[in-house]
C-alpha cells in the first residue's frame, strides 16, 4: 500500500464533492460512506490488518478512517438532496469533515513514520 498515495485520494475528495455541488450531481452516498470501498479501506481490513493489526497507529488510523468516511457520507447525502449549501457548509473549517480529513491524514503519516522505523 502507498500510504502517500492514500494521502492524496483522500485529500482528493473535498474537490470531488464540491465539484459535484457546483455541477448539481449525484454522487454515491453510500459508496463514499463505507470505509471499505476505497483502496486504503481495503488495505486497511486485510493485508494490512495482517501485517499491522497490533499497532496501536494501525487501530488509530482505522477509527479515523471510518470517522473521515462518515463525514463525505453526511455532505455526500446533502448533495443528493440538493442541499448544496448545507453541503458547502459541511465541507468548510472548523467542521467534523475538515477535522475527520485532517485527522486520518496525520494518522496515514504517523503509521508512515511506524512502518518505516520497523523496517
């Protein structure tokens, strides 16, 4: 797993939906909820939780995960109901999306830095 390129799918992801705000589209709500869809999901639940799952940042990192997912989930529901400026709202500072993304970047970073002393 790249864990720089899980950094940057998931910063990724604040442009994706207010590009769907700002083209009144639909997005896939449940997708984008689920922590198991995207690549570091999936990594997280199997071949990392297999060489990781004892690592007090791996277990970190996957609370947060899931916390970051919820949150596109919740602006993700507000773009389907066309609540657009909710869903601005929701992905402005100081917000539980702001804080859940920023979050589980410096967790993606700090079992970086584990795995990397590990080795």
């Amino acid at each position: 797993m790249n864990l720089d390129s899980a950094i940057a799918a998931h910063t990724e992801w604040k442009i994706k939906l207010r590009s769907a705000i700002e083209r009144c589209e639909a997005v896939d709500a449940a997708t984008i909820a689920a922590d198991n869809c995207c690549e570091l999901g999936r990594w997280l639940q199997g071949e990392g939780k297999r060489a990781h799952g004892a690592s007090v940042m791996f277990s970190d990192l996957g609370t947060k995960h899931t916390a970051f997912h919820r949150a596109a989930g919740q602006v993700a529901r507000e773009i389907n109901a066309r609540n657009y400026d909710a869903a601005t709202q929701l992905l402005g500072a100081g917000t539980t999306y702001a804080a859940a993304s920023s979050a589980v970047g410096v967790a993606i970073s700090a079992l970086k830095r584990e795995i990397a002393k590990a080795a």
